[in-house]
C-alpha cells in the first residue's frame, strides 16, 4: 500500500513540476479525494534555510 501510495504522489508532483503549476520549496497540502489523491498549495514557500535542512 504505501509504494502504491508513494508511486502516485511522485508521479502527481512530477508532472506539476513540469507543468510549472507548482515550484521547488513550494508547501503543499496532500488529502485524498474522490478521485485520488489532490494536490493543494498552502500559500507560502520554505525559505533557503529551511530547504537546505530538509535535504539530505
């Protein structure tokens, strides 16, 4: 369940990207939905210093 999940999420986020509807450090809401699951923006981005610490 959790690679099915996973798998899906990577894919929506990936083609958002490339579509330019959502932007590197951009936060964002994930629920579920009727149809899958739903990608939401929460209206403010990381600052440097907090994308640096989540980088591995």
């Amino acid at each position: 369940m959790k690679r099915v999940i996973q798998r899906n999420l990577q894919d929506q986020l990936a083609n958002l990207l490339l579509e330019g509807r959502i932007h590197d450090g951009e936060a964002l809401k994930v629920s579920a939905g009727m149809d899958g699951l739903v990608v939401r923006r929460t209206g403010s981005r990381a600052s440097p210093r907090q994308r640096e610490a989540r980088t591995p």
